[in-house]
C-alpha cells in the first residue's frame, strides 16, 4: 500500500519542523521492599503445620519477556527453623549488546520457635527492582509472598506485627505494596470464613524504624528529582474488633508535597497526623510493632494464621502513539511508523489490524507530543 499524498505531506511537515534526538541512555530505575517482622504467642494450643507460598515476576522490553517463579513449600517446626530464598531475574540487550532492561525479583522466609515458650518469630519479605537503561525500553518487577500456619486448639493469642516498607520510584515508574494479615476461623456450621486483623496498601511512603526504635511513616516519592514529594498514599485497617483485638483506620495521602486527605479512628486515631493542607512530612507513629490481638469466639475454631505481602515496581505506562516505549510521542515515533509503512506486525501496527499503514500515522499524530 502507498502512503497517501495528503497524509505524507502533513507527516514530512511536521519532521522537518522538529529535529531528530539521539538515542541517549535514559536511566529509570524503581525498587520495592516490603518485608514483615513477626512475632506470635499463642494462649493454648500449638502449630500443626506450615506453607509459604511465592510468587516473583521479572519484565523486560521490548520485546516483550516475562521470567517467572512461583510456587510453595510446606514445613513443619520445631525441632528446626524454615528458611528459604526465591528468586527470579532478567536481562534485555540492546543493538550494542550493551545492558538496556533489568528487572528482579527475591523472596524468602524465616521462623523458629523461641525456646520455652509458646512464641514464634520470624520474616518474610519481597523485593524487587527494574531498571531501563535506554531509550526505548522498559522493565518491570512483581513479587508477592505469604505464609499460612495452621494451627490446632488454639483460642487467643497475639501477633506482634512489625511492617518495614520501602518505596523507591524514579520518574515513569510506578510502585505499590500490600500488607495483609488474617485469621482462618471454622464456624459452627463447619464454613471457613476469613477474618481480617490488619490491611496496608501504600506507595510513595517508607515505614521503618527510627533511632527511638519506634515505626515512622516516611514520604518517598519525589519523581522528578525537584525535591518535593510528589504523590503518595496509605490506608490501613484493623479490623480485630470482632475478635476482641484492635481496630480502625488510617488514610494519609498528598499531592504536590502537601497532605491531601487524613484521618485517622479508632486504635489508630492517637498517631499525630499533619492536617490538609499542611506540607507532607516524616510521622512518629509510637509504635514498634502493631498489637494484633484475637480471642477466638465460643463455637468457633481458628484453623490458621495468614500473613502476606507483596508489592510492584517498574512498567512505565505505554502512551498512546508511543512506539518506541520511551513515554513520549515524537518525532522518533513518526520515523519508526513511517520506516515500517507496508510491514506486518511490530510495534509500529499501533492499532494492531496486521499492517503498518496511514491508521497507525494518524494515532502517532493525533497524539503527538503525549507524555513529553
């Protein structure tokens, strides 16, 4: 198929008024860690058996490649501690063979039984990181890991829960972590039901301890290196109330280094949180560890403990007309589709019908200077 007169004219046009970049290296790198501290006591009862479950993503482009590792493990303590490591990777070269996208991803576990005692501690963490290099590429890393004790003649007890998360993005990048924590309880009727003691979703926050040993909240989200923090938010719920233990919520997020939303109820309400409007800043939480307590009701059975975790990092979102997967509609753009013009396939067949021809120029004109 020939380019149409029209549609050649308007696209040589618009070249000729731009001048063509080089195809510079462009580092964009973006982590995640969220890794949970623990440490259990049961009133009665004991541990029957154990099963960590992983699950890791590694992505590169382009091309596209996706490496995964997934999979769990049972295990049983004591007499001796559970400790393993997961990991998964994956590299993209480029024409020079030089490295263009990495990513990675590790998870791994701990837990021992503390001598003489009816108390077990412990970790679990997953990370990740995703790195492109040149202009062009993209890279994502995806990591979730969980761990189920079951239990038996178990009524009450805590878990002293301790999330330490951190959250690195770089301009284009996107990232997010979960946090759950949950009972498995048998009711009467013999139907398992899922009761939740503890739920986090953030990005752009790290939670940590400080120096006093207490966790803070920490924002961490300046994309474009300016040194404002420019997006982030946290929700956490505790839910424990319906077996006697803590409950409430917390919403913190900010845009343009200022607070957008907060509040706080319940067991959470006494953390000091900046009001709307204030600038975003570090936050004393008071707290070491997060006090799950639970009592199970009369009738019931607790069946096993869920604790999990995960978090992303990486993708940068493809702009609509970007062939080239570098966040910004230009002129490379229009060469790449215009070079392509008759081919099959590819990354230059924007709408995907099979062939490169005027539809796939259009798309690359009608959204020309996107995301630049």
């Amino acid at each position: 198929m020939r380019i149409k007169n029209w549609l050649f004219g308007v696209t040589i046009g618009a070249l000729c008024a731009l001048s063509v970049p080089a195809m510079a290296q462009q580092e964009r790198c973006c982590s995640f860690q969220v890794r949970h501290n623990f440490r259990f006591c049961l009133s009665s009862g004991q541990i029957a058996n154990g099963t960590w479950h992983w699950n890791l993503n590694a992505f590169v482009s382009n091309p596209p490649s996706t490496n995964t590792n997934a999979g769990s493990m049972n295990f049983t303590i004591p007499p001796t501690p559970f400790s393993q490591t997961q990991t998964v990777t994956n590299q993209l070269l480029g024409p020079n063979q030089q490295t263009c996208a990495i990513s990675s991803a590790v998870a791994q576990i701990f837990i021992d039984q503390d001598p003489n005692t009816n108390c077990y501690t412990g970790y679990h963490e997953v990370l990740g990181r995703a790195c492109a290099f040149c202009r062009g590429y993209s890279a994502g890393g995806w990591g979730s890991t969980s761990v189920v004790i079951g239990v038996q003649n178990v009524q009450g007890g805590q878990i002293g829960w301790q999330p330490i998360i951190q959250d690195r993005a770089a301009a284009g990048c996107e990232t997010q972590m979960i946090d759950p924590v949950e009972l498995k309880v048998r009711d009467s009727s013999g139907r398992i039901i899922d009761i939740p003691l503890f739920h986090l979703t953030t990005y752009g926050f790290t939670i940590r301890p400080n120096t006093q040993g207490s966790l803070e909240i920490i924002p961490d989200n300046d994309l474009d290196g300016d040194g404002t923090h420019d997006a982030g938010s946290l929700r956490i719920r505790l839910d424990g109330d319906i077996v006697g233990g803590v409950s409430g919520e917390l919403i913190l997020e900010y845009q343009a280094g200022r607070v957008s939303q907060a509040f706080a109820t319940g067991d959470l309400s006494d953390i000091p949180l900046p009001n709307v409007g204030e600038p975003i800043r570090p936050i004393d939480t008071g707290y070491s560890e997060v006090p799950l307590r639970f009592q199970i009701p009369a009738g019931h059975e607790l069946v096993a403990i869920q604790m999990g975790g995960g978090g992303q990092a990486g993708e940068i979102p493809r702009v609509e007309g970007d062939v080239n997967g570098d966040g910004c509609v230009d002129d490379s753009d229009l060469l790449a589709v215009l070079f392509a013009f008759g081919g099959q396939g590819g990354a230059e067949d924007i709408n995907g019908d099979g062939i490169v021809d005027d539809a796939d120029l259009l798309v690359v004109l009608f959204n020309f200077g996107s995301g630049c």
